[in-house]
C-alpha cells in the first residue's frame, strides 16, 4: 500500500532550529530534509554540533528524513579530492542523524559547453562517491538540477543506467525540471519511474521559471503522485516552496486564516496546504 510521509526544508520557514520545529508541527509534519540550522549548511556543521542537533530533535521527537546536501554542487572544473572529503564527513553527519539517503548532484557545467564533454569524468567522480558510501548503508539521492550534469531527465537516466548502483536513486524535483524545459508527464517521469526514491515538491511555470505552490504551476504534481500511489510508492515528499509573494495567495488560504503575504511563515503555509489539498485528491 501506497505511503506518503512529509517532510520539509526547514530554512525555509526560520533560521534556528527550534522555530523550524515550531513551525512544522503547527502542520503535523515531523520529518526535516536537513540543508540548513543555526545559520550553518549541514555539510559544515562539526560532530559535535550535531549530537547535540540531534538531541534536541529527539526531544522533540522530530526524524530526519535527508542530509540536504550540497555534494556535487561544485564546478566540474573544480578540484575533487577537498569535495570527496567533505562526502566523508557528510556520511558521518548521516549516521549520527539516523537517515539513510544524502541528497547530492552531478556537477555544475561551464557555461556554453556540451554537458556530454564531461559525462565521463561526472561518472568518474561519482563512481568514487558510491565506492567511499559502500557499506555505509546510506542511499545516495541525486537530484535534478539546473545547470548540472543531470538536469535533463535523460542524463539523470544516462547516470542511474551507467552507474547500476543498488544505493544510487533519483530524487524527482518537477520544478527544476520545468525550468530546463522538460516534460514532466509522462515524459520524465516515465524515464525515471524506476529510479525514483524521494520527492521535492515544488511547482513552476514554464513561461516565467517561477516556483509555485504545487499544483499552480507547470510540474504535473497531481499526475506525479498519482502515478506514484497507484504504483505503491512508500516514501517521503520533501516541500522545498521556494516561494515569494505568491499572487494567488487567497485562493491558498490555510483554513481561511488571514496570513500576511511575503513572509518565510506565511509561504510555508500556503506551500503545504496546497499539497495536502492535492493528497485529498488522490487518497
């Protein structure tokens, strides 16, 4: 039986951590895909930093859902052995906050030049990355992003099939592959569907590249989870709203509460209404 846990980036709502769990609460969601805390990137928080992060998640009885990486969001140009050791550490953060899956990319591509000119060195440094996870009983998620080696839903296929790695999956962000142009449905996400391990929800717009709240935007949200509960999909749907004053906040409007337009606490809310209005859709 299909099984959609959420989550969410939690910077996006507050800074510190302990308004981030506030706020998440407030809509039943107790799982963070953790990118930033404490003004810090999680990739550059020390050992020590985060046993103590992850005592007081435990208090609260919050789970992480994903190391939000930013493994693989370095030039391919740029030297690789200083950006396998940060990995390394990144694989140690993931232990101690009990997750198995790191969000991670495949490179940003120098302006003008084919990504295919550098297929064979993005294969070879991610074929170190799952040679160093080996047995670290971790999932590796690259994520469809733009200007990187696998912002195209063929690359990302090109990498899965080329790499055939048991924990190397797909983590399918529709609003990144809009704003490359891709045909989210059936199109990308026939060519992923195999692959597909963990969701970001965010939508936009073909014509502007604007994120949206899901299902105001060109990303076939609805389609997308519904293929995916049909399918018997068990995981989670990160939110990611990357959203600014969002013009059709009345419509959007949690439980007819007035929220002021523009503000981190007011997008988050309007963010995860309309995904829960699409799941009383499919459910």
């Amino acid at each position: 039986m299909s099984k959609f846990i959420l989550s969410a980036f939690a910077d996006e709502v507050a800074d510190d951590l302990i308004s981030q769990m506030d706020q998440l609460e407030k809509h039943d969601i107790k799982h963070i895909e953790l990118r930033g805390i404490n003004g810090k990137n999680v990739s550059d928080l020390s050992i020590q930093e985060a046993n103590e992060i992850k005592k007081i998640l435990d208090q609260r009885g919050f789970k992480i859902s994903a190391i939000g990486s930013p493994i693989g969001k370095q030039k391919i140009t740029d030297e690789f052995e200083p950006h396998l050791d940060k990995f390394k550490h990144v694989l140690d953060l993931a232990n101690i906050f009990e997750t198995r899956y790191i969000r991670m990319f495949s490179f940003f591509m120098p302006k003008n030049e084919s990504p295919e000119k550098y297929r064979d060195e993005v294969l070879r440094r991610w074929e170190k990355f799952l040679e160093t996870a080996n047995g670290r009983e971790v999932i590796l998620l690259h994520e469809n992003e733009k200007d990187i080696y696998g912002d195209t839903a063929e690359r990302c296929a090109d990498l899965m099939q080329s790499l055939r790695c048991s924990y190397l999956k797909a983590t399918f962000d529709p609003a990144n592959f809009v704003q490359v142009g891709e045909k989210i449905y059936p199109d990308a996400y026939n060519m992923l569907k195999n692959h597909i391990e963990y969701v970001h929800i965010k939508d936009a717009l073909y014509s502007t590249g604007q994120v949206v709240p899901a299902g105001y935007g060109d990303g076939c949200v609805k389609q997308l989870l519904e293929e995916l509960y049909s399918s018997g999909f068990e995981g989670f749907l990160s939110l990611e709203p990357h959203l600014a004053s969002f013009r059709g906040f009345s419509s959007l409007e949690p439980e007819g509460a007035h929220l002021p337009e523009g503000d981190n606490v007011s997008n988050f809310a309007i963010a995860v209404f309309a995904l829960k209005k699409i799941l009383s859709q499919i459910k």
